[in-house]
C-alpha cells in the first residue's frame, strides 16, 4: 500500500540558515557572550557526527543550543574516525555526538541494554558515554534473567527511568524505515520493522512469489561481510552476514514476524515461538543435589535434516551438532547461556573466571534431543525462547570438529534453504537453492546480494529493473513523491528499527567537565525540539522518541521526565543551578 505521508515542503537549509556563531567577546578585557558554570567556566564544545542523517540532526541541535545562549558547534567527521571515537571514549576524541542504535523489538533488545552498562566490564568497548550507574548495570543484568514478562516490564520500566533522569543520551528520534521493491518482479513481500530485508527479517526471501519466468530475487546492498569464517560478531555486523546465517546456516528458531498488524493484534507478537531446527522444547526443573534447582530446556530437533554435504558424507543434522554448537562454535559469554556459573567463578578452578567448553551445561538426551540446564539464579523467562538461539546458527559437526570454528568456513555447509554459490567480498554474495531442503522450498531459485558503492547508484538500479529491492538502508524520504508515481516500483512505510540520540562524553578526564552536570544536560533536553527534527531532518517521516524501547511497546514507559521541549524551561535550569548568561 502506497504511503499517503505528505513531505514537508520546507528545507532543512532554510532553517539551519538561522544558525549563528556566538562572538568571542564583547570587548577588551571583558567576559565573552554566553553561559558560564557556577565556577565561572565559559561553556563552549562542540557536537560531532558523520554525514548524512546524522549530520543533519546535529546541525538541528546545534541550532537549538545555540539559540539558547550555548557556544555549541557541529563537526561532521569521517566515518572511520568516528566510530574509533565512539566507542572508546577515553581517547577523548569526541565531546558529544550524534549517533543511532537499532534496538529491535522486545524481546530481542535486551542487548541494547548493556550498552551503557559498567564500561569497564559488560559495556567495555561499547559505552559510547563512559556512563557508569552500578544500579543500572544490575538491572540491565537482572533483565536478561527476568522470571515472567510482567517482571521484565518493571525492570524496563525503571531502567528507562534512569536514564530519562541521568541523561547520559538524549534520546531523539524514530525515523520510519521507507521500503521499496519492485512491482513487476515479484510479489508477496512482508514488510515489518526495518523494511523487506533486514537483518531480523528472511520471511521476503522464503515467501516472495515470481510475476516472470526469472526466478532469481536480486537484492542490492552498501555492505557485505568481509569473509565467511564461523565469526558470529564479524559476520553479525551486516545485515547480510546476518540473512546468510538464517538462510544457509540456521537458527533453532526463528525470529518472529513482527509487522503493525501483528503488534496490533498481539502487542506480545515478538515474544512467539516460531520454531525452525527445534520443533518442541519443554522446561522443567531439577533437584541437583546441592540445595539448588535447575532450570531444564529440552529441545527436540527435526527430524529428517540433511546437511548441504548429504551427498558426500550421508549427514543429518543430530543432537551432536547442537552440543558441538553451543560448546564450540557459540560466544559462551552472556546471560542466556547455559553457563555453570558457580563453577567459572570458583576460586577452586584451575580456570576461574574464564569459561570453557567443560563449563557449557548442554548434554545430548537422545539422538535428537538435547538439554541447556540454567543453574539457579540464572533461570530464563519463561515466556520466550533465549534470545541467543535465534541468532547463533547450529553449525555441522562433522565439518568443524578439530579446527577453530572461528577460523574455518565449514565450507559453507549448513542445513538452510540455500546454498552459497559464488562469494566476492567487494562484490556480491550468490546463493543458490537448497532443493533438498527439509522444509517448504522458497520460490526464489537464487538469491543475488548485490553491493553498490552508494546509495544513489543503488537506487537508480533499483529503477532501471537491475534488482528488485534493497536491504535495510531504506529509500531516502525525497524520493517517495517520484517512487509513489512509478507503477513499477511499490513504497510502504513502516516504523524503522533505528533510534537516534545526542550522547555526550561523561569520561572522567577524557569527556568535557560541563558536561558532567546534570543540570546542564537538563537544560540541553528541553532546549531541542525534537519534533523540528522529525518534520525537517525526516521530512515527517518519524516519531520522536525517549528510550531504547519502541513506542509501541507494552514495555514502553509512559511518562518519562526530561522529554518536553520548553527553551524557557531550559534557560531557567540553568539560571537555577548558579550559572550565568553574559549578553
């Protein structure tokens, strides 16, 4: 269904033509213009990002600031260097910055959680803020451990509280995803968060249905993995990596579809069990003998799987390979992990505080069965499947075993619908059909992931017919009105996986000492209009946004402080806390 959004007419430009650069003082010898801390220091730094998006965004807040008195400049900055500042703020590279996460839906944002966790131990490399509340971090622990959903809620609810009244980030905006395909190709697309094609999203590829006698869905990409090596991390970082681990390799599940009708039907839809390499699981739980009971998951497999190599070596995927998996080929580090925990921390063990396969509490029942055991005090929710097992592919033991999965390719084989058939890095991933596939054969005989240089040359390919849509990076807001009038192509709108932020450095040598205070990242709040930001920078294509967690959730908090937009407000908060404002 076409969108019938109108664009804004008026042009970002137009507005940030009003931005201004404060004078460095009023005279000789006097005080230059602008906000001074209670000790007197002249506020001034400045907030970086890349270009685009981004860049656009900080050139709406740094025009929001500025109006309100601060001597506050945008720097647009390389990617490269950007994301090396980003992450490690103790180089000190960055004041405050611009910058977007895409969370997913509940349950499966759990892990965005622990990005401003403790940065010196689970949110090392990865707290953009330096950001430390040990409060914080044992909820953000305690979440991942939630007993039922109504217990999750009330974690979420209060971790969202925190950071509403810390404001390590300000949260900004929701851009809506804005996909596109084709209309004379192929049909039966599903749309849902984040577009045709993501990196949470394979039911477009299994599902499509041909309109001609090409069977062969062509999908055009900015990234691609770098290698194919069993590296969950490396090859989770693009969209792709992500879709060939689902459609090559699998998961024991998969991730539910999760689209606006379904949410509106079921605000709970993304916590469904959809199964995949696991057909049934039961949980029950276990006296140990040691004063404890365990938490059982007994997963029953599929029957019938052949691996991609049956021909050659008469494999099934078995319980074998799950174990092999889960001890070898897994990261065995995180919370829904069947973990002896009490053991990796024993001071007794040879090994305390590191984790070994031996520490991995999974144990083959039968020959397609298996059990995770989760030791008290580190039982799973109950109400979803551990998220780790939608994103980790069971891997074939008998390609593995012997080798370092993280160095090996396993030779591409896995149990998927597809199998791989051409790869070039810089180039574009080939997948071909798995026909003998142990479930429903997609109609897409193959699967092109095309990699273009920009998104300008990605999108006149889409036009000219070259490929039939495109992965996750969506289509840019100025082309809907040109897109809407072409028979050829179909525009949805949908609300996007991404949630953008202004975070600032709270390192506590390497970050800027202003910003340390509360009172002045309070003012800072309320003085951007965020729905300015939406109209102008998203051209009306968003929602504003104040968590990590989307609006729509029932996990969403209602009632976060710190969310208005009120510049008077934010001149009296600073008036309040002893600064002063030179004219």
């Amino acid at each position: 269904m076409k969108s019938k959004k109108l664009l804004i007419s008026l042009g970002l430009a137009v507005v940030l033509a009003v931005a201004f650069a404060l004078p460095a003082c009023n005279g000789e010898g006097e005080k230059a213009s602008g906000w001074y801390t209670p000790e007197g220091e002249r506020i001034e730094f400045e907030i970086s990002a890349i270009g685009g998006k981004w860049g656009d965004m900080a050139l709406m807040v740094t025009s929001n600031l500025q109006d309100l008195g601060l001597d506050v400049k945008h720097r647009i900055i390389d990617s490269t260097t950007y994301y090396e500042y980003l992450y490690e703020p103790n180089l000190g590279g960055m004041q405050a910055f611009i910058s977007g996460e895409d969370p997913s839906p509940d349950p499966w944002s759990d892990w965005i959680w622990m990005m401003l966790s403790d940065p010196e131990s689970s949110g090392y490399l990865w707290n953009p803020c330096w950001y430390d509340n040990e409060h914080y971090t044992e909820l953000m622990m305690d979440n991942f451990l939630a007993s039922n959903l109504s217990a999750k809620k009330e974690i979420l609810f209060e971790m969202q509280e925190i950071l509403a009244e810390d404001l390590p980030v300000i949260f900004l905006t929701r851009d809506d995803f804005i996909a596109a395909h084709r209309t004379d190709t192929w049909d039966n697309w599903f749309n849902e968060l984040g577009g045709y094609v993501s990196w949470i999203n394979e039911w477009s590829i299994r599902e499509v249905t041909p309109l001609t006698d090409d069977k062969q869905l062509n999908i055009g990409t900015l990234s691609l993995p770098t290698n194919l090596l069993m590296n969950e991390s490396a090859l989770t970082y693009t969209g792709v990596g992500c879709l060939y681990l689902m459609l090559v390799y699998e998961n024991l599940c998969f991730f539910p579809k999760v689209d606006e009708a379904s949410m509106e039907a079921n605000p709970n839809a993304a916590y469904e069990w959809v199964p995949k390499l696991a057909k049934t699981y039961s949980i029950s739980y276990e006296y140990d003998g040691k004063g404890r009971y365990n938490q059982v998951w007994t997963i029953n497999l599929q029957e019938g799987v052949k691996w991609h190599d049956y021909d050659t070596s008469g494999e099934y995927l078995d319980a074998d390979d799950v174990v092999y998996t889960v001890k070898y080929a897994m990261t065995r580090w995180g919370n829904n992990r069947p973990v002896d925990w009490d053991w990796v921390y024993n001071t007794t063990n040879p090994n305390c505080g590191d984790i070994t396969p031996d520490d991995m509490l999974v144990e083959k029942t039968g020959p397609l069965q298996v059990t995770f055991t989760y030791i008290e005090g580190y039982h799973q929710n109950e109400g979803f499947f551990p998220s780790c097992f939608l994103w980790k592919p069971i891997v074939p033991k008998h390609k593995f075993e012997g080798k370092d999965p993280y160095e090996e390719t396993g030779d591409y084989i896995g149990t998927g619908p597809y199998i791989l058939e051409e790869f070039v890095p810089d180039e574009y991933m080939l997948l071909e059909r798995n026909d003998d596939y142990w479930g429903p054969l997609p109609e897409a005989e193959k699967v092109l992931f095309k990699l273009y240089p920009d998104l300008g040359s990605m999108l006149l390919a889409l036009e000219a017919g070259e490929i039939d849509t495109i992965t996750h990076e969506g289509v840019p807001q100025e082309k809907v009105v040109d897109y809407m009038a072409n028979p050829n192509i179909e525009v949805e709108v949908v609300p996007g996986l991404s949630v953008n932020y202004l975070g600032f450095n709270l390192h506590p040598t390497e970050g800027y000492e202003p910003l340390q205070d509360l009172a002045l990242r309070e003012a800072i709040a309320a003085a951007i209009d965020k729905q300015g930001i939406v109209d102008l920078v998203h051209r009306g294509y968003g929602e504003i946004a104040d968590s990590w967690t989307y609006n729509e959730s029932p996990n969403h908090h209602p009632s976060l402080p710190n969310t208005e937009y009120d510049p008077t407000k934010a001149r009296q908060i600073l008036l309040d806390a002893g600064y002063t404002y030179v004219e």
